[in-house]
C-alpha cells in the first residue's frame, strides 16, 4: 500500500485540543482507542459552542426568529449527511441517538411487521452486542430463529454454507461492514445481493466504516445503514439510520410523542411524514450540528487518503507485534483489514497491560470490546485493541510497541 503522504497527521493533530496535553505527569497522549470513540476538533467544539451561544431553541416548532434559525441548521446538518452518504433524498436520513438506537428502531418498526414465527434472522459471529441482541429480542418476540455466519480461524466471514443460511425463510440479514475487533473488510455489496435474491432485508453496521472510507448508500444496495456520530469526529448523543424511502414509508414509528405525528385527536393519530416519523420528541439538535461539522472537517482531508494512512499504521503495527513471540494477532492479514488490530499477550490479562501502558500515555481498549460471541468463536474472554484515525503517527506506533515490550517483560516477572 503506497504511503499516505498526501494526509499530514502532525499538522492534523494541531486541530484537536485535547491531544496538546499531557497525561500522568509529564506523557505525551497516544490515543490509540478511536474505534471506541474519537476525539473532536476545534471546528466541531466550535460549531456547536457557536449554535448553542448565538442560535439555539428546539427546531420546527415556533416562528420565533431563534426557532426559525435553529431549524435551518438541523435541516442543513440532514442534507450534509446525505451528501455525505451519496442518499437519494434528506428525507432517508433519519436522526437517531446512536448506531444502537437506529439498529433498535429497525428491529422493532421493520421486525415486527415482516418477521413472523419459524423465519429466520440471519446475522455475523463478528457483530457488537447491537447488532445482536436486538435480533434476539426480535427472534424471541416473533419466535423466529437466529442464524450465524460463522468465521475461518483467520477472521473471514466463512460463506462456504451461505446458500443454507440464506433462503427463502430469511427476512432480515444485519452484518457489520467492518468488524469492531478484527477490522475485518466485509464483502458487503455481495452479501447484499446475495440477500435481496431470497427477498431479504439488509441492515449494515456502518459504525467502524463510514468515519474512513467513502461510502455510498445507492451503490451499496443496502435497505438500512447506520453508524455513530462520536466515531467520526463528532459528539455523543447523534447516530444516523439511513433508509431506503419506499421501506421507510411503510414502516410503523417506533416511539410515539411530539413531531412523528400530523393530527392528534381523542380517537388515535395520524402519523407524520418522512423523517419526522421516526423522530419524536425533541430531536439531537446540537449533536446533529456537531456531526455536520465533523463531515465538513473531513472531507477536504480525504476518506480514502485516512483510510490509506490508517491501514498503513495498522500494518505497521502488526509487523511490530510479530517481534514479540507471546503476542497473538488476532484477525485477517493487513491488506483485508481497516485500522483495528487486536491481539492478546501470553500470560498477560488484558486489563493489566491496558493499565500499565496508560501510566506510559498509551490508551488503548481491553475487554471483549461489546463482542463476546466473536470472543467465544477463537476460545478467548478478552483482547486488546489498538484503533487508529488520522491525527495517529507512526513515530506513536513504534513507541507503543517499545512501551508493550517493556511492558511483557515487567508483567511476566
């Protein structure tokens, strides 16, 4: 992979206040746990302490000039996402409260009228939790069944038995693009294919591929795409579900209040249009603006060239690991994974080594990152995880992996 000298993550890095400090002392911050949540630049912080001094009030509710305003930037923040994921229509783009809230709405408003007892839910042994349990909270509701795809000892998806798995019994398939673990590159586009042959629906967990590679929804084929705002740059409290329009349309709402309906009376309701369907209540107005921004911010810098400086820094690091004989990579080879590499250690429990390399500034995750089925799958309870964005070095790179030896070597005393 030819080197991403086009991205300069050090002049990056100068964006991002909260990696000029200092951690335990006197250590430089290496911020190696963006697939949990990524950190903010100043024009987000900016965007969002600008909208909430000079222009906030709840949206598309009151003529005021302060409602007017706020309501124009929400909207605008909706048609920068669909830009953003190459959507036919802003009204496809709905406003959750994360990628978890948007995987739920889909499984109780589209689950609920479309599977019926003896289908069957076809979904990953890769999945975080949600993308699992919400289907087997649906499986349960519906008595239907839940299958697997299981995984080769390598982290593939194994499609040997795919023409088993997937027939004409299943309704709904949900597969992430990128698993949170392995950084596994999905064949997405295929398996949605392969799915809308038996008259499937396809969801795809986009929250570990959007933030780095271009994606477009319409060539993708997808029925529902979600992902997370505080994994691309943006705050907590806003997520994304993108639907497909004549779906969408015949979907019952999933929560019930203010904004999802059109008349209100003592007998019933009628239901709002698209989007306001599928968002009641007071909606994440200043959230939706911060993800805006974090669009904004980056797209002048490149998906492709972030996710060419990612995968090279995650390669680098697998070569480093492979100098550590107790180590063990887990996941595929680095020309068909993202920036995630995960990897146990020999006789070392993971929340020992996460702890000890945080006094050296490192921050990584430990634990079985929301995927304990995936866990399961290779006979382990627990890994770690190194995740990378665009304001991540190389230089940060090889000091971890100076830090993990030091770090062995101190834990097998």
């Amino acid at each position: 992979m030819p080197p991403s000298d086009i991205l300069d993550p050090a002049q990056i890095r100068q964006d991002f206040p909260i990696l000029q400090q200092k951690v335990h002392g006197n250590r430089e911050l290496v911020y190696f746990d963006n697939g949990a949540s990524t950190q903010h630049p100043r024009a987000v912080l900016e965007a969002m302490d600008s909208f909430y001094r000079t222009s906030y009030a709840n949206v598309h509710r009151g003529s005021h000039e302060l409602s007017l305003r706020a309501s124009d930037e929400y909207d605008r923040a909706r048609q920068v996402v669909q830009g953003f994921l190459h959507a036919a229509d802003s009204s496809e783009i709905i406003f959750t409260s994360g990628a978890t809230a948007a995987i739920n709405l889909v499984a109780h408003s589209l689950g609920d009228i479309t599977v019926g007892e003896g289908d069957e839910i076809l979904i990953t042994e890769m999945e975080h939790h949600s993308n699992i349990v919400p289907w087997q909270q649906l499986a349960e509701r519906k008595k239907a069944h839940l299958r697997w795809i299981p995984l080769t000892p390598d982290g593939l998806l194994d499609l040997a038995d795919l023409e088993l798995l997937l027939n004409r019994r299943t309704k709904i398939v949900a597969l992430t693009s990128i698993s949170n673990v392995l950084g596994t590159l999905n064949p997405v586009r295929e398996l949605t294919s392969r799915a809308h042959e038996v008259g499937a629906k396809v969801l795809v967990d986009a929250a570990q591929s959007v933030p780095h590679q271009v994606t477009d929804v319409q060539e993708l084929d997808a029925d529902f795409l979600v992902f997370s705002g505080h994994k691309l740059l943006g705050p907590t409290g806003v997520g994304v579900l993108y639907g497909k329009r004549e779906l969408l349309e015949t979907m019952p709402p999933f929560l019930g209040g203010g904004s999802m309906i059109h008349t209100v009376t003592r007998e019933g309701f009628t239901q709002g249009e698209l989007p306001a369907r599928f968002e009641a209540g007071t909606p994440p107005i200043v959230p939706a603006i911060g993800l805006a921004a974090a669009i904004e911010y980056l797209e002048p810098i490149g998906l492709d060239n972030i996710f060419r400086h990612e995968c090279e820094l995650a390669s680098t690091l697998m070569d480093c690991l492979a100098d550590h004989p107790s180590v063990r990579v887990l996941g595929p080879p680095a020309d068909q994974r993202a920036g995630i590499v995960s990897f146990v250690i020999e006789g070392v429990n993971s929340l020992d080594f996460a702890t000890m390399i945080d006094l050296k500034g490192v921050a990584i995750r430990n634990g079985h990152h929301c995927a304990m089925p995936l866990h399961e799958r290779y006979g382990l309870s627990e890994s770690n995880r190194a995740s990378f964005y665009l304001y991540n070095t190389v230089d940060e790179v090889h000091y971890f992996s100076e830090v993990l030896g030091k770090t062995i070597h101190l834990l097998k005393q």
